[in-house]
C-alpha cells in the first residue's frame, strides 16, 4: 500500500492507537460520523425512518418515527437494493471465477487445463452453496438498503460463516486518504448473561455504567454491558479483539487475519477523497425525495379539504337548521331548497397543477431507483439473460457503483469463505499467487457467459471458414467439453463416454457386424435346404 510522504505506516498507526481504550477512542472517532448520521436521517424520513435510530446503538420500542406521506421512496429503496443483491448475487451460479497465472498456464497441456477448469469451478460451486448455507442474501438486503439511504453499513462475517449487518450508528471507522480502512470500532450492548465466563463475571463487576456512558439499548438494565469490538491495521493483516468499557482486550478474542481476506467490511455507496465515510443515494436525489413529499402532504390535506360536506343555512329563510341537523334520510321537512347550499374549496385546479408537478417527480424517482423496469419477473427462477439486463440497468443508471461495490464486496465475500472452507477441510490449498478469484459481475461479463461465448464464436468461425468437417478432426472434444462446462459452472464427472469406451463400443459393434455377416449365408443356406422336396418323397398333391 502506497503512503504519502510524512504519512504514518500501518505498523506506526497501529502502534500508536494500541495505547488507546477502545471506548476512547470510540468517542474520538464518532465526531467526525455525527453529520453522516444526520444526513442519513433525513433521507430516512422520507423513505425508511427506522434504518436510522434517534439513539446511540440499537433502536428500541420506545422510539418514534415519523411516517412518511409518500411510499415511493420506500417502495424505490426496496426495489433497488434487491436488484442490486440480485445482479451481486445471482442465484444458482458464483459470483466469482478462478483464474490462473498466464505464463502458469502455458506450461500446462490442453487435456490437463481442462481438469483443471472443472477442479476450480467445482471450489467456485461449493463457496456459493456455502454462502447461501449461511444465509447470506438477507444481511445483503440490509446492507444494500443501508448504503442507498446512508451511504454506509458493515458487514461482518464470522469464523462460522454467519454474517451480520450493522448500521452506521454502531461504528466508527478511519481511512487513510487513499480510502484504506485502519480501524473500525463496533459498539454493541449485549446482557451480560450471555457471555462466556470469566467475561461475564469481569463485566458483572465492572457494570454496564461505570464510564457514564448510556448502554446501546439506552434501557435502565444493570444487566447490560457494551462491548467494544476493535479491528486495527498492522501492516498486511488485520489484528481484532473485544474490549468492555473499563478494561483492556479481553481474554480468549485476538484474532489476526490477512488483509484480502477481511471479516469486516465498512462498506460505502459514494466514497470522497479523504472522507472516512461514504454518501448515499438517497443524499444525490434528497431534493426530489422532499419535494414529493412536501407535494404529496399538499395534496392529502387539500383532497381532505375538498372531501369535507359542511351544509350552510340563511339565516333569513325559512328552512330550519335544527330541524335539517337531525332529519333522517328520506324525512320530510319544511323549508326551501334555496336556504341550503355546500361550502365549496374551489381548488380543483391548483390542485392539480400540484398534482402534475408531483407526477413529473416521481416519475423521475421511478427511473432513479428502477420502479419502471420490466426486465426481471416474478418466478423462483430468473434467467441469466435476465440477471444480464438487470446489471446493464444497474450500471447505467448509478453510474460504475455497481462495479465498485462489485470489487469491495464480492472479492472480499469470495476470499473470506473460501478461506473458511479451507481451514475446514472442504477445499483444497490453492497458492494465491497462481489461483485467484475474478469478480465476474457487471456488464462484460456478469453470469459465466462471457468467455463461453468467446469459444463458441471461434468454433463458429472455424466452421464458417474451413467447413463443419474439419472441428471434428481439429478440435479436441474433451477439451472443449470441460472448458464449456466449467464456464457454466457444471459438474460433469460420469456424464460424457470417453474416448476408451467410444473405441470399445466401435470395436463391439465391428465384432458384431462380422458375426452376423458369417453367420448370415449358412443361415440362408439352411433356409433353401429346408424348402427344397426330399429325395423319394411323393409329390404334392
């Protein structure tokens, strides 16, 4: 990682902020996320309010929100944020390939490169079964619909393969200015009860107050404690441990872990130069968001204006308003029509210039956040034409977020697992410096395809120039069979006959056809014997 001239080292930074309590240096950091959080919420009000708390940690039931008047904003958060985990995540196949070395490569023969395609794609197959194991679609949803709001959310994902979203007022989190991420502290207030020993009785006698700071929960319950999870950089790992409010690293919770392959990711939509926090979508488009809300609570109130039935009485007529007030339906009363008549608003047509302004709006939110697109339906299978026309969508309309978020999300989610697995046995040991993950996402190659179609178009052309003849005596089958086949992420053992057992078939097959050739003339021979008449039998009659 490059360093600007003066700048601090990882092993410097790491050094310096180890002599610092995690509760501290909480406090420090969480300044600068105050303006991020505050813009958050203001997105929030008009689209989901409770994705952001009013209070430090997690929301309670005691917490109020205010309801939006207008459902686009989160209909429009929704929808994008699973079209986003849709093109990030699509089902059935990887969101990843593996890839060798080039010049490793060359020194591999065509029939072994085959096997080894399959090999790979079969670890690619067995990540992705991991990861929807592990339930990861759901913290996605959350993390996506946090990063369009706020422009923020961390991910972690434990040693279990389990993972977890948290929002951006759980953490805070320092970059350099290259957007490095050094430190991320994560606060969480959890019952004491539920922690292992000797932690619980430490952080039974400590308290959950003793800093004077409210738990996280922000509820009177001397069974809570906040615990302080801290990630540092150190040079080319990430060192992590847990610490209480009054005490330093807890016993039994250091781990250490390489950089590519990160358990925490502070993930941003939009990240500035020299910002340690991202901006969200929802911040690019907060004027549209208000002024839809602004026009729809207009017109709520102007509609319910217009929908009141007030009745107005002369005073000088002779129709009584007593005797109206409690007349049934159908009574018969004494009086003039011309006494009675309705209070009309009268606005009709300014409110429907509002109306029109708000249309205009909202159909440019609908296009913001993909409400208008067709593309994908409503089935439990989707094709990977489908997924294709959602990410050529996805990176139109927000502009290479996707890509990015393809690189600091999937690659990471990809080198995380697949070292779970490995640790577990279920993988083998790939050398990272020969075989490495390749985000295959965004439009050039989202789905596997893009390669496949590259070999398809070489033996069309072979065909079209030289003739259909010659890829049969120019190309070798198996070869192309295992290429296509771990570009479509297809296991394929026992399912194609080999070249052996084509020779043996041929073989059985020539054998046979020699058999029936010998023994067809005696069989004729046999035939004509038994038509012909005896010798000496009398003739027939």
């Amino acid at each position: 990682m490059a360093t600007f001239p003066g700048a601090q080292t990882p092993e410097e930074f790491a050094d310096q902020e180890l002599g610092m309590r995690a509760v501290d240096r909480y406090e420090q950091l969480k300044t600068d996320r105050s303006q991020y959080i505050w813009r958050g919420r203001l997105v929030g009000e008009v689209t989901i309010p409770y994705l952001i708390p009013f209070e430090e940690g997690t929301s309670t039931a005691s917490e109020m929100y205010m309801t939006p008047k207008s459902s686009i904003g989160a209909r429009g958060v929704n929808n994008l944020a699973n079209k986003l985990v849709m093109a990030l995540m699509p089902p059935g196949q990887p969101f990843f390939k593996l890839t060798m070395d080039p010049f490793q490569l060359q020194e591999i023969g065509q029939e072994q490169r085959a096997e080894l395609e399959i090999g790979l794609s079969k670890v690619e197959q067995a990540t992705r079964m991991e990861m929807e194991s592990k339930g990861l679609r759901s913290p996605m949803v959350d993390t996506m619909r946090s990063l369009i709001i706020t422009g923020n959310g961390l991910l972690n994902v434990d040693d279990d393969g389990h993972a977890r979203f948290y929002r951006l007022n759980q953490y805070v989190v320092q970059r350099d200015a290259q957007g490095t991420v050094l430190e991320i502290i994560l606060r969480q207030s959890v019952a004491a009860r539920t922690l292992p020993e000797p932690i619980r009785s430490l952080a039974l006698q400590q308290g959950a107050g003793a800093t004077g700071m409210p738990t996280g929960q922000n509820q009177p319950n001397e069974d809570s404690v906040d615990i302080f999870t801290r990630t540092i950089l150190d040079g080319k790992k990430y060192k992590t441990w847990q610490e209480l409010a009054t005490s330093g690293k807890l016993p039994g919770t250091e781990s250490t872990r390489p950089v590519d392959e990160p358990a925490w990711l502070p993930l941003t939509w939009q990240l500035l130069a020299g910002e340690n926090y991202g901006r969200g979508l929802g911040e690019e488009f907060q004027g549209d968001l208000d002024s839809n809300e602004s026009l729809q609570d207009s017109l709520i109130t102007g509609a319910a204006a217009s929908a009141r039935t007030i009745f107005l009485i002369n005073e000088g007529g002779l129709t009584s308003a007593d005797e109206l007030e409690a007349a049934d339906n159908g009574a018969i009363i004494e009086g003039r029509e011309e006494d009675v008549g309705t209070l009309k608003v009268e606005k009709a047509a300014d409110l429907s210039v509002a109306k029109q302004v708000q249309e205009n709006i909202q159909r440019g939110l609908a296009q913001i956040f993909l409400l208008t697109s067709d593309n994908i339906r409503d089935a439990e299978r989707v094709t990977a034409e489908e997924i294709r026309l959602i990410a050529q969508e996805l990176e139109t309309a927000l502009g290479g977020v996707f890509s990015r978020l393809a690189q600091e999300l999937q690659l990471p989610l990809a080198r995380r697992f697949m070292s779970l697995l490995k640790k577990k046995g279920r993988l083998p040991d790939l050398p990272k410096d020969v075989v490495s993950p390749e985000v295959t996402t965004g439009l050039p190659a989202l789905g596997r395809f893009a390669q496949l179609q590259k070999y398809d178009l070489l033996i069309q052309g072979i065909a079209e120039t030289f003739g259909p003849d010659r890829i049969g005596r120019k190309v070798k089958l198996d070869v192309l069979l295992g290429i296509r086949a771990a570009e479509l992420g297809i296991d394929i053992d026992g399912l194609f006959v080999s070249d052996e057992e084509i020779a043996e078939q041929d073989r059985a097959a020539f054998q046979q056809e020699l058999a029936q050739q010998a023994i067809g003339p005696s069989i004729q021979a046999g035939a004509q014997q038994q038509q012909a008449p005896q010798e000496g039998a009398p003739p027939a009659q």
